[in-house]
C-alpha cells in the first residue's frame, strides 16, 4: 500500500463565520468573552463563553433566529 495524499481529500466546509468577539469580564483568574457566529445564512448564535487557564467552557448559548 502506498501513502495516502491528503490533498487529495475532500476537505468539509466550515459552517460557521466569526461575526464578533467581545470581552465583557476581566477578573482575576478568567475572562468572559461574548462569540458571535453565523452557523448558517441568516442565522447566528451568540456564545458566552467562561475562559479559565485553559479550561474555555460555554456558560450559556442564545440562538438569535433568523436574520434579515
């Protein structure tokens, strides 16, 4: 068997596109980031986001429907 070439390979479409990011809380050990994305057209999601030395987890996530 020869060696894959993985350029060959279809690569899958990213669905999302980053709108905006937003810092809204700097304390001492973590920040709280506002992600704004568009997962399909016309639609986005806003992700608040609690980042702590390396440990990012998403602390609630609001679907804002369709946009025109």
């Amino acid at each position: 068997m020869g060696a894959r070439d993985e350029s060959a390979l279809p690569r899958p479409l990213n669905p999302y596109r980053l709108l905006k990011i937003q810092i809204i809380e700097i304390l001492e050990d973590c920040l709280f980031l506002v992600i704004s994305v568009q997962t399909l057209p016309g639609h986005i999601e806003v992700l608040i986001v609690k980042h702590k030395k390396r440990k990012p987890a998403i602390t609630a996530k609001l679907w804002l429907g369709t946009v025109r």
